[in-house]
C-alpha cells in the first residue's frame, strides 16, 4: 500500500474508517480530508461555505489528527470547501492516492439502502479502489 486518503466528517462510520487507515497503513502516507460544504440553497459553490461549518470542520480534522498520532501516524491534513464527492476525488488525483478508505454513513439522515450519498458519488467517480468502512 503507497498512498491512503482517508475521507473524514466526524461521524462514527468515519472514526472507523481512520482506524482501520492506522491498521493498514504499514508505513505508507496517510492524508485525512474534511470538505466543508455550502448551505444545501447555495448547491456547490465553495464561496458560499459559512465560516461555522468551516470551524466544525477544522474542529473534526484536529480530531482526526490526534486519533492518528495516537496509533504513531502523522497524517496530512487537508482542508477543502465544495461538493464533499467531488473534493475527495479531486484530492485523491491530486495526491495519486492508491487508496480511499471512507465510511458507508455520515453526518446525513442515512436513508440510502448501502452507502450515503457522498459515499455513492465517489464510489463512481474514484480514481483508485476505495475501502468503504461500516
Ligand atoms: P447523506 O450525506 O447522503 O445524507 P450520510 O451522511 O449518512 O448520507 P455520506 O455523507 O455518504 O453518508 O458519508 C459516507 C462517508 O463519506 C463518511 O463516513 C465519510 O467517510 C465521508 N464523508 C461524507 N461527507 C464528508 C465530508 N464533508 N468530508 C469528508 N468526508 C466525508
Ligand atoms: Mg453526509
């Protein structure tokens, strides 16, 4: 394994998938990206995120950050704005990651029968395999 990208929104599903990041890694790069989103009116500008979901946010990286050093790993954190799928995808090219590990349910209303609906979007769109986490 070079390269894992971990997809992070705080939720528990997401505490998971950076666990088993920490279990796999075995030495490899390990970046976390947290992509703070516009109000759902403003659809996918990145200029319309309000500064509270950016602290909530940078809140859940630091989280992820310690949760990580914790297990011996210094991560690379990253901070993005935009639509969470298309942001996790662009990062995972960006970075040439061979691995995105993320988990099957977020922070939303989880009605989707499988995966959540950024889950599903960057299961289509990724650039490498992706570890879905339950
Ligand atoms: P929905 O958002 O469709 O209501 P949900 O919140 O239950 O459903 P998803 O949002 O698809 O499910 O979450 C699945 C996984 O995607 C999370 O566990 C996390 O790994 C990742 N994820 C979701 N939102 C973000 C985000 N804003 N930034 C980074 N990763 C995210
Ligand atoms: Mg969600």
């Amino acid at each position: 394994m070079s390269k894992i990208l971990v997809a992070y929104d705080g939720s528990e599903s997401a505490k998971r998938a950076l666990t088993e990041a920490a279990r796999i890694a075995d030495g490899a790069p390990v970046s976390v990206v947290s992509v703070a989103r516009p109000l759902p009116r403003f659809g996918r500008a990145a200029e319309m995120v309000v500064p509270e979901e950016v602290a909530e946010r940078e809140h859940e990286l630091e989280e992820a950050g310690s949760i990580l050093a914790e297990a011996g790993i210094k991560a690379t954190i990253v901070e993005r704005k935009g639509d969470p799928a298309e942001r996790i995808v662009d990062e995972a090219e960006r970075e040439g990651a061979d691995l995105i590990i993320m988990g099957t349910r977020g922070l939303g209303s989880g009605k989707r029968l499988l995966v959540g609906s950024v889950g599903d979007a960057v299961l289509r769109r990724a650039p490498c395999k992706v570890l879905v986490v339950p």
